[in-house]
C-alpha cells in the first residue's frame, strides 16, 4: 500500500490548496469587480472603466493555473475507444508514447509565451495604472508581461500535470497489474499440484 504521508504527497496536497484557493480568489474578486461595474453603471449611471480589463486578467490567469487540476481529475475530453481494448499494460504504453508528443507541445508553447511576454516589458497594465493613479496619484507600473507569462506556467504546470499522470498510471497499471498476473499464476499453479 502507498503512503499517502510522505513529503510528495503533502507538497501535492499543498500545491493543490494553493492553485484551488488561487482560483477561489480569482473569481471572487471577478463577482466583486463585475458586481461594483453593474452597480455603478445602473444605479450610479457612471462606468468603472477599468473592471472588464481587469477582470479579463483575472480570468485568464485563473484558466492557466487549473488547467492542470483539470486534466488530472480527467475533465478533458478524452476518446477511450481503443484504450479501452488495451490490456493495462498496452494502455499505460500508449499513454507514455503520446505523452512525448504532448510534453514537448506544451514546452515548445511555453517558452514562445515566455519569448512573447518578455517583449512587453515597458507596457504597463492600464486597469491598475488607472486605479494606482485614482489611489495614490501615481501609476502603479506592473508589466503587462505578468499578464502574459500566465501562458508559460499554465502549460509548465499542464506539462507537470501530465508526467506525474503517466508516473501514476505506471504503478497502478503496470507494477500492480505485474503482482495480480504473478498471483493469478501461483494460484493456478498450486490448483494444478
């Protein structure tokens, strides 16, 4: 049996409490922010300029970030036809030859986003210059690279995501499937004696 104590499993458990209270934020602060513009645009009869731009950020940094959670609880859409007439250790093999493809995709895609994000150093985010200026009297200045850069960590973690997937499934339908076939073997042998 697995321990499910050790180091690996309580940082898995950690990583999976910081993307989902992430998301949680993410999308409480997107209700609240579309809730003031609503608010303010029918009842104020004003608009906050900033909210949808802002909320757009929000939105896209939240899809990256559960992109793996996703496809680890296997909510991508998926055909199981012909894996499904594998045995488990044919379909772990298919599962490793297609996980090549996929990992070397998703980090090709990332280091262009990374590539694309650094050119947008010196372009400032204008939701938060806007709000910095309204607050302060100063723009806050943040790169709209941080925006960008979403892309690269989505798709390192969906990368990461997929790996441990097919280290997973290496256990459960390879070295576990190995004991039953050796303990079906040393049954019907000794009823055979």
């Amino acid at each position: 049996m697995q321990d499910r104590t050790g180091p690996l499993a309580r940082f898995v458990a950690g990583y999976v409490w910081l993307v989902r209270t992430l998301a949680g934020v993410s999308m409480l602060l997107i209700v609240a922010i579309m809730l003031a513009q609503v608010f303010w645009r029918y009842i104020l009869g004003g608009s906050l300029i900033w909210a949808e731009e802002l909320c757009r950020y929000l939105l896209i940094w939240q899809t990256f970030l559960v992109l793996g959670l996703a496809f680890s609880k296997g909510e991508f859409v998926a055909l199981e036809f012909v894996p499904s007439l594998l045995s488990p250790r044919l379909r772990w093999l298919l599962k490793a030859v297609m996980a090549v493809p996929i990992v070397l995709f998703l980090g090709l895609m990332a280091w262009y986003g990374w590539d694309f994000a650094s050119r947008f150093d010196r372009q400032t985010i204008p939701a938060l210059d806007f709000i910095g200026t309204a607050l302060s009297g100063e723009a806050l200045g943040l790169s709209i690279r941080w925006v960008y850069v979403s892309v690269t960590v989505g798709l390192a973690l969906l990368a990461l995501h997929v790996l441990g997937d097919l280290a997973v499934s290496f256990r459960r339908q390879v070295v576990d499937n190995l004991e039953d076939t050796a303990s079906d073997a040393d049954r019907t042998s000794a009823g055979t004696t």
